[in-house]
C-alpha cells in the first residue's frame, strides 16, 4: 500500500473468507509519510482446488480505514518423481535373462511414500521386478535422494517383446509414470556344414553294382 499522507499512519491486518486458514500475513504496524510500504502475504494451499480470502487492512488515523484486498490461489501437487522414460534390453538370447535398472529421484524436500512397482503389458510375463544390487528402492524415499528399481527380461519368443512398469509414489502429481519395457530375443543360429564320411565300395565291374 502507498500512504501519500506526509503523516505516518498506524496499520493493523487481518484475513478471513473461506480458505482463511490457508493464507497468511505478515503484520506490518506503521507505514511512514509518503511511502510505499509492503505487507507481506503467504498462501500455502492444503487442497488441489482454488481458494479463496480477504485481507483486510486497517489504518488507524484514515477516515476510510477499512482496505479489502481479495486473495486467491490454487493448489498443486508437484512431480517429484522422475524415472526414464524407455528401458530398452536390446537382443537376449534364449534361456538367458538381462537385468537393468531404473533410477528414481525424489526431486521435493519431503520424504515420498513409494509403492510397489507393477508391469503389465503385452509381454509382462517375460519381464519381472528384482531387487537392484545398489540403493533398491524400499517404501520410502526421502528428499533429494534416489534409488534403484531392479527389472529383468527374460524372453520366451522369437520376436520383440514390450511391457511398462508403473512407478509412483504419494504427493506426486504426475504418479504413476510408466516406463515403457522393450526387448527381443536374439534368434542368430550358426548354420556348419558337415562333412559325409567316406564310402568306401571297393571295385565294381562296369554295369555291376556294390
């Protein structure tokens, strides 16, 4: 607010309204003869909807002391997870198994709640969770931090494969996100000539036969 006044005027605030609860100022007392003086608000949103408040402001020695100043917001959820997008196993070969990994971090400050990771998908049989041999992933996940999901690929058939595997985790707007799985199993087969052994007739008249 800007008081044009040479006098400094004496300032008290307050908010009420629907979300009240959600916002909040900082008061400020006096605002000094032709100043512009600030009074700081915070809105810190407990829902994913609009909300809204008034702040009201009021100066003591101001005939028209009661200022109303509307307050709206809208909560979101952050994405604080953020996995790859493609895990790719390329060529294995039958009756052998790849095993890769997907790091997780919690890009927020407070510590996530993480479910168990599903697959599903045209191929899920062939594709399954392990437990990564470095930092796997347990049922929390704090700040800053990361971890390790473990998937194998096992294939079972002569063509490419393909599955997803959701990973989410609480207070994560874009949760789950799915991972797309891909692989194929390697249908190379070394083709050798052998050798027929010798045939061994001994000697035959002409128009006889052995």
């Amino acid at each position: 607010m800007t008081n044009s006044s040479p006098f400094p005027l004496t300032l008290s605030e307050g908010i009420s309204g629907p979300n009240a609860a959600d916002f909040a100022v900082s008061s400020v007392t006096s605002c000094a003869g032709n100043t512009a003086c600030a009074i700081p608000v915070s809105f810190t949103p407990s829902t994913e909807t609009a909300e809204s408040a008034t702040l009201t402001i009021n100066v003591s020695n101001d005939p028209t002391s009661r200022h109303v100043v509307t307050l709206t917001g809208t909560g979101t959820t952050p994405v604080v997870l953020n996995p790859a997008a493609t895990l790719a196993f390329g060529t294995v070969a039958l009756t052998k198994s790849k095993a890769l990994t997907i790091t997780v971090v919690n890009l927020g400050a407070a510590t996530l709640t993480l479910p168990a990771p599903v697959i599903s998908g045209a191929n899920a049989g062939d594709f399954s969770l392990t437990t990564a041999a470095a930092k796997p992933c347990g049922s929390t996940l704090a700040g800053g931090a990361y971890c390790l999901v473990g998937v194998t690929y096992k294939p079972s058939v002569a063509f490419a494969e393909s599955a997803s595997v959701a990973i989410g985790a609480s207070a994560d707007a874009a949760s789950p996100h799915n991972v797309s799985l891909n692989g194929h199993r390697d249908v190379t087969t070394a083709i050798q000539m052998t050798k027929p052994p010798a045939c061994a007739g001994g000697s035959v008249l002409i128009g006889g036969s052995n």
